[in-house]
C-alpha cells in the first residue's frame, strides 16, 4: 500500500470515528443549491482551525501546506459513495499515546481501525 493510499484510508477512518454519519452541519436549504455549494460534515469555509492548524478549511494537500503540524487534508479519505461524510478541514497524524493537546486547541486525537489522527472537537459524533 503507498503511502498516499494508507494516508488516505487512515483519514477516511479517522474521520469516521471523529464525526460519524450523524455529526456536523449541512441542514438541507429550500431551493436548488448554488452552483459551487457542497456538502461538508465536517470543515467549512472560512473555518481557521488552531495554531497547529488542526481544523482548517482545505479542499487539497496544498491548503495545509503551511501549517505547523497538520500538513493532511482530510478530503483524501471523501469516498463518492458515501457524500455525506465528505470533510474538509486539515489533520495531523497522532497515536493513542500521544500526549494531551498534542493537536492542539479544540482538537483531539481520533484513532480507528486503520489509525489515528487529529480531529476538530466541532467534528466529534455528540
């Protein structure tokens, strides 16, 4: 497995062990949505993330380049077949030892089947 595809399956479960099919925003809005409208559960535009930059909005790698830590965007784990779990915010790969605020200020690490990594809390299933 390269290290772009276990970057990506580990993202997709992260994110499903953060935020769920049942957590994030996305009301469904009367009227046809406009024209460069997505869905996202979870990371949304405008959103700054913490001084790690855990939580930014990104919709490609290059969108957390710059942070300090979390260089992921986790849309790499966005499965077409499953829309509604779509996210976009930036992550960085932790483990279930690491210490606390290892990902910083209003996230924690998420770990799943595939691994873990850092999650907004605004993303975590209530």
């Amino acid at each position: 497995m390269t290290n772009h595809r276990a970057a990506s399956t580990l993202i997709a479960i992260v994110w499903l062990a953060a935020c769920g099919s049942s957590g994030g925003h996305g009301a469904p809005v009367d009227g046809p949505p406009a024209i460069d409208a997505f869905y996202s559960a979870c990371g949304h535009p405008g959103d700054t993330g913490n001084s790690l930059g855990v939580g930014k909005f990104c919709t490609t790698l290059q969108d957390c380049a710059g942070n300090s830590q979390a260089t992921i965007c986790s849309t790499l784990g966005n499965d077409p077949s499953t829309p509604q779990l779509d996210s976009y915010f930036c992550t960085a790969l932790c483990s279930a030892s690491s210490p606390p605020g290892f990902c910083g200020d209003g996230a924690s690490c998420m770990c799943g089947s595939a691994g873990c990594g850092c999650a907004p809390s605004t993303c975590s299933a209530p």
